[in-house]
C-alpha cells in the first residue's frame, strides 16, 4: 500500500492527485517548489516503476512544468529525482529565476527553507491549483 | 540542426548514440556521470520536446538507469535536468554510492572535478559500453 514517506509529509503541503502522483508544495517560500510522488508502494528508482508509470511520471513532470511556467513565467524548470535522503520516489519540479537565493546553483542546501505565512501559503496554493488542476 | 553546446563537449567525452540522445560521460571520476542530450535544435526545457520525444527521453533515462546499475550497483541514480549554466537541454544521470565525495548531497558544486586519466577513461568507457551499447 502507499503511503507517503513521513519526512516529505513533514516538509510539504499537498496540493492535488494526478493520475499517477501526488502532488506537494514544498513548504520553503524561497522557491516556487513542487514534488510528485507516484503513488506506488516501495517504488525507489524510476526503473521501478513498470514502463506506462514511467511514461506517466513524464507526462505529470511536463503537465507541472507547463503550469508553472503558465503561473510564474520562471526563467528555467529544474526536473530532479534524488532521494539520497529520503528514498522513497519523489521528483523535484522548481521553478528558478535568475534573482532567486541559489542562482544558477542547484536549490538543495544553499540557503534554509523559509516557511511560508499561513497568508501566503493560502495565495500560492490557490495560484498553483488554478494551473496544476 | 541539432549542435553540441560548447561547454558540454568541453566537459564530456562521447560514449554512444541512442534514438534520441547523444550519451556522454563527463570527464570527473569522482562519480560514474552521464549526461543525456536529446539531438534537437533549440531544445531547452523538457517540454520543449514533442511528446514522442519526451517519452522516448524517459526510455532512454531508464537504459541509462539500468545499464549503471548493471555496471557498478550504486546505492542510488540521481537524475535531474538543471541547466542553469548551459541552457541546451541535458540530463545527468549519476550512480552515487554512500562512500562518495558528495553523498548525501547532490554532486554539483560538492568537490571540484577531477578529470580521468587516459587509462582510467579507457576503462571507464570499455566498461560502460558494455552495458549502454
């Protein structure tokens, strides 16, 4: 069964279900910053997952990059499956701007994640959800 | 017509041709590092490509995945395409291990690179082939 890795429960906010993942919102106001993860039990690699759920997965990276670029007009998206830490199958769609804390650098560890207020959390949800559906 | 962006050829030796991609090794043995760059002119987000394209890139993360795993079972593939410093549209994929200079960080900016020494590449490459064809 499913169930989504406490550590990426504790650091983001669901946003909506595709048909494949979950869709988060890291709670770091510092990037516009979305996670998919495929709801699929014990899925670590993107080879894990059978061949339609890794063109799935292609498909939702590209449905999350078209709505950001539609919200945010970012420079550039940044597409990352890592999970070094957390191994569970998760991937990284971040919109970057070329004044944003890391530029041009990768995101993970540059600056500390800033919470978003309970104000801004609610505007950015409602921007995103607008676009991601 | 698709061209080569100067920095990558500058950083990468060529491994072989895939349907979409041309498959380099980047020249740091501090980690197995491929990059993945899909042979389209003016290709710079994932969603640039046409959707055959974007699921044959999938297909060929996946072989490359594999065939890393095949090689040198690492702990985990890191893939991710940034591009922030070269636009053109690239994918690394990375066999980390959990003894290397970076882990549990991403790779990028962790230690400078450290490039082959031509025995060393010859065998990497020898390797590689093997198993990416």
């Amino acid at each position: 069964m499913f169930e989504l890795h406490q550590r990426i429960a504790a650091d983001t906010v669901p946003v909506t279900e595709w048909p494949l993942c979950r869709v988060l919102l890291m709670n770091d106001s510092t990037y516009p910053w979305l996670l998919l993860v495929p709801r699929r039990a014990g899925v670590v690699e993107i080879t894990d997952l059978d061949p339609a759920d890794q063109h799935a997965l292609l498909d939702e990276i590209a449905r999350a990059s078209t709505a950001l670029r539609q919200a945010l007009a970012p420079h550039r998206i940044n597409v990352a499956a890592l999970g070094n830490v957390v191994a569970q199958l998760h991937v990284h769609v971040i919109a970057r701007d070329t004044d944003d804390a890391a530029w041009p650098k990768p995101v993970w560890g540059a600056v500390p994640a800033t919470p978003y207020t309970p104000e801004a959390l609610e505007t950015r949800l409602a921007q995103l959800r607008a676009v991601l559906g």
